[in-house]
C-alpha cells in the first residue's frame, strides 16, 4: 500500500505537469493567472509531499525490518496499521497544501518562463520557506539517515540475500534523487537569470524526478519487472493434490493384495 501510495503520486504529478502545464499553456496561457489555473501549484505540491512522506514510511519500512526484525511485524505486518499509515500519510499532504487554497500564499505557473513561482508577500514567503524547503529538506534528511543506517546493517550483516542488496540500491538512489531535487529547486535556479536555465532546474527537474521514481523501482525490483514484462506462458495441467494422493494410496492397496497372494513381494 505505501508504494502505491508512491505511485499515485508520482502519476498524479506528472499528470498534472502534462495537462495542466502543458496543454493548458498551449490552448490558453491566460488560464494560468486565474483562480482555477493557480490550482496546479497546489495540486503539485499536494502529490510532491505525498510522494516524500510516502519515501519516509517505505525507509521506515526497510530500516525497521533489516534493524528491528522481531518488531517489524508487530508494526508491518497487521495490514491495519499500514492502513493507518498510509491515512495518515494522505492527511498530511492535504494538511500540507491546503493553505496553497488562498491566492496569497499559492504557487504560480508562469507561461512566458515555464517556470513556478510563490506568491509575493509574508504568506508565500511562508510556504516557499518553511512550508515547502524546510519541511522537504527534514523529511529528506531522515530518509536517508534511516537509509544509511539499512545499508550499513546490511553490510554488516554480509551474507544478505541479492535482493537486500537491491532494496537498499534502490534506496540511495532515490535519496539522491530527492535531495538533487530540493538543492536544484531552491539553489541552483538562483545561479543564472537565463529562463532557458531556470525552466529546466525548476519545473523539468521536478518532472524528472517523480518520472525516473518509478523507472528506479522497476530497475531494482524484479518482482515488478515480471510482472510488467510478464508473457503468456503455455499453461501445464498439473494433477491436483487430491487426486495424487488417491492413486497413490490404490497403488499401496494393490501391492498389499499382491504380497498376500504372493510369496514373493
């Protein structure tokens, strides 16, 4: 349930770059300064905190099963408390993007830069900073401090099964990736007023991030590999248990019948 949850919102994003950047921008770009055109700034941000709360959850996941096995199913295990998990992960993202409602503390798409922007004012200053960056940066840093402490127990551990091994790649990788994205977002776009530069450390990578999300976890994740690329197979009738078990136990009356008449058995 909790990389569903990942899923949802890496589609949910990427969704809404599509249609309500791009085609928006391209059949009307005077959408974009209404009430309804600042909604993707909010919808964006609601799936982005998704997304990262749904990280943390799935490190949590990873650190306590590899450095807590015994109490991992008191905490994993019973599907209700991935349930509330998971609840609670939606909550906060709303929690999180609900103050985006009013336009002075929403998130704009600029059309003629392709850029987002906060709105002017202690408002927007408040969500771009501590909204935003701060509450990303937290959550980012806790993921791969939980991150860091899977991969050493594992190697500690050293005779760990290939696909630890690949669960705790996958890990790093998207910590990377998560933490690329916050320091290109609110840094490196400051470095150059080129809007060329600006579009492509802002609104492209934010796109990039949540679309090479999911080719990450197809990459280390066999299970999900087969299960895309999965063929149809020619199926094998296989006898059932049942009907094993019964002819076996006629061939055992039989031979018992044999040796009684037999001298020989």
């Amino acid at each position: 349930m909790l990389c569903f949850s990942q899923t949802i919102s890496n589609i949910g994003n990427c969704t809404a770059f599509i249609f309500m950047a791009g085609v928006m921008t391209l059949v009307e770009p005077e959408w974009h300064y209404t009430y309804s055109g600042r909604r993707l700034g909010q919808i964006l941000i609601f799936f982005w905190e998704t997304s990262i709360f749904a990280h943390l959850f799935i490190a949590a996941n990873r650190a306590i099963a590899v450095n807590f096995p015994t109490r991992y199913r008191q905490i994993f295990g019973d599907k209700t408390n991935t349930r509330i998990l998971v609840t609670i992960l939606w909550i906060i993202a709303t929690l999180q993007a609900s103050p985006y409602t009013f336009p002075v503390c929403s998130q704009q798409f600029d059309p003629v830069s392709f850029t987002l922007a906060y709105a002017e004012g202690w408002c927007g200053e408040l969500t771009e900073k501590y909204g935003d960056l701060t509450v990303s940066i937290i959550i980012v840093s806790c993921i791969s401090f939980l991150d860091i402490t899977t991969f050493l127990r594992l190697h500690q551990m050293r005779k760990t099964q290939t696909n630890n091994g690949n669960r705790a790649r996958e890990a790093c990788v998207q910590s990377v990736l998560l933490m690329f994205c916050e320091c290109s977002f609110f840094y490196l776009s400051y470095m150059s007023d080129n809007p060329w530069y600006a579009f492509a450390s802002t609104t492209f990578i934010w796109v990039f991030t949540h679309a090479v999300d999911g080719v990450v976890v197809i990459c280390f994740s066999g299970e999900i590999r087969r299960y895309i690329f999965r063929r149809n197979k020619t199926t094998t009738v296989q006898p059932s248990a049942m009907y094993t078990v019964t002819m076996a136990r006629k061939h055992a009356g039989s031979r018992t019948s044999e040796c009684k008449t037999s001298s020989v058995c």
